[in-house]
C-alpha cells in the first residue's frame, strides 16, 4: 500500500524563486493596504459620504466578478510576469494620481471613482496573474505549501499594511506617505524582468487539452466541490460572510472609526483593520505548521 506523502512544514521555502515571489506579494499587498489607509482617510475626511465608501467596495469587486475568468485566460496567451507588472503598473499610477490631487487639493468625486476603478483593474491583473505564476513557480508536487503561505503573506500584507499606513501618516502625512507607497510596487516590477516559471510550459500543454466551457465548467466545478464537503463549508461560511458582512468593508473604517468614542480616529482606525487579519494570518501559519 503506498503511503501520502509526508507534510514538510514551509516545503515551499525551499523552492528557487518562490521566497522571493512570496515577498514581493506580501509588500504588494502591503502597499495595497497603506494606499487605502491614506486614501480613505483623505477621503472620507473632505467628502465625508458613506456613498463613496460603497463606490469603493464596487470598484474593487466588480472587476474580479466580471474580468477574473477573461484575465486568466490571456495568462494563457501572455507571460503571467507581464500581467503583473501592467497590474503593478496600475497600483503606482494610482498612488501618484492620489499624490497629484492631494498636492493641487483638487481632488473631486469624479476623480476618486476614476481612480477607484483603475485600482480595482490593477487588483485583478495582479491576484489573478500571481495565482498562474505560483503555480509555474512551484509546479504541482509542492503547489498545497505555496498556496498556504501565499495565503498567509497575503494577510500578512493586510495585517502590516495599517500599522505602516498609519505610521506614514502621522510622520510624513498623507501627500508625502502617497507618493512613498508607489515606490513600494517597484520591487515586485524590477524582480519580474528576471523571474523564472520553469513550469510555465507544463501548464500551457494542460491548458491547450482543457479549454474553457463558460457555464459547463461552473456546473463541474460544483459538482466536484459536492465530493470535498469541507471545501463546500468552507465556500458557504465565506459566501455568508460576504453576503451578511460584507468582506470589502475597508472603505467604510474611517466611519467606524470615528464613532468609537474615547479613542483617536486614527488609532481606531488602524486597529480596526490591523485586527480584522489577524486571525487569518494565525490561522495560515498554524496550518503550514502542521496543526489539524
């Protein structure tokens, strides 16, 4: 009888160029959080209006539901690195594009959807590229490790991500600190010129055999999540959650901060968001770890 393979705890690790890949996606997403930190701030500061808030959790959404599939698609025919990079690409120009408005203080609701949705372009080129490039990285023999801690430096980004927003804000503020985050998205596109997929050809040739079948793949996706039932709890907790709490809520944290009595909006502000990934970022270590 053969055995499974024994768990390595962060097997992934090991693997060339994935340490380096799981750094420069924990800094991106880092810099995705210090970007909302001072962006909503500022925001929510000048227009005071709860409708822009939910603008924003639109904006981030709304190109994943609808590009998500067509993204991974030009994966396909496109190198994953150069999908990245335009979606870095997208972050930076929407840090200076804040910087720009917050110097001139310009900054009109028009101009805050406008970069609202540009930065929810670059959110889907990005997350859905880096998933193609982990797996061209790391191959399927050690894909499991790379995606649990993939998952754990994207909280961890989260996590860091207000802590370092806040402190930015407070030392530099909000102009200065904007323009500091953009040069935070250069070392994901400096290191993406040289990066290594040596199983980019391997998934290409599985690619070309399984093709996309729109509503039949969505119907076998089901059927084979119904044969895993702690994959389809897992779907419906998350799905409830976004459903009855929403898990966009980021744009509205500066309301909520600021009806905490007795404590700085601010410093509200950068707990409430620090706290809402520190249980994820547990969770992904203690399962890397081997704890069942």
């Amino acid at each position: 009888m053969t055995r499974a393979p024994r768990h390595k705890a962060f097997e992934a690790l090991t693997i060339p160029g994935f340490p380096v890949f799981v750094g420069t996606f924990m800094l991106t997403m880092m810099a995705d959080n210090v970007e909302h930190v001072i962006s909503y701030w500022v925001v929510f500061q000048k227009f005071k209006s709860p409708a822009l808030g939910g603008f924003a959790v639109i904006s981030h959404w709304l190109p994943f539901l609808l590009l998500s599939v067509s993204v991974g698609a030009l994966n396909d025919r496109f190198d994953s690195r150069r999908l990245i990079q335009l979606g870095a690409s997208f972050f930076m120009a929407a840090s200076l594009l804040w910087g720009y408005f917050f110097v001139t203080d310009s900054l009109s609701v028009p101009a805050v959807m406008a970069i609202l949705i540009l930065h929810g372009l670059a959110g889907v080129f990005w997350m859905t590229s880096s998933q193609v490039l982990l797996y061209d990285i790391v191959g399927a023999d050690r894909l499991a490790s790379a995606v649990r801690l993939n998952a754990t430096a994207r909280y961890l980004g989260v996590l860091v991500g207000p802590g370092v927003g806040s402190l930015v804000i407070s030392t530099l503020g909000p102009t200065r600190g904007i323009f500091l985050n953009a040069a935070l998205y250069l070392p994901l596109i400096l290191w993406l010129i040289g990066a290594r997929g040596g199983h980019r050809t391997a998934r290409l040739a599985h690619s070309t055999k399984r093709r996309v079948r729109g509503l039949a793949d969505i119907v076998g996706t089901i059927k084979a999540v119904r044969l895993i039932p702690q994959l389809g709890i897992m779907i419906l907790l998350s799905g409830a959650a976004s459903f009855f709490v929403g898990n966009s809520y980021q744009a509205q944290m500066p309301g909520f901060a600021t009806d905490l009595g007795g404590v700085k909006p601010g410093v509200a502000y950068s707990m409430l968001l620090g706290a809402d990934a520190a249980g994820a970022l547990l969770a992904g270590l203690a399962l890397e770890a081997g704890f069942r």
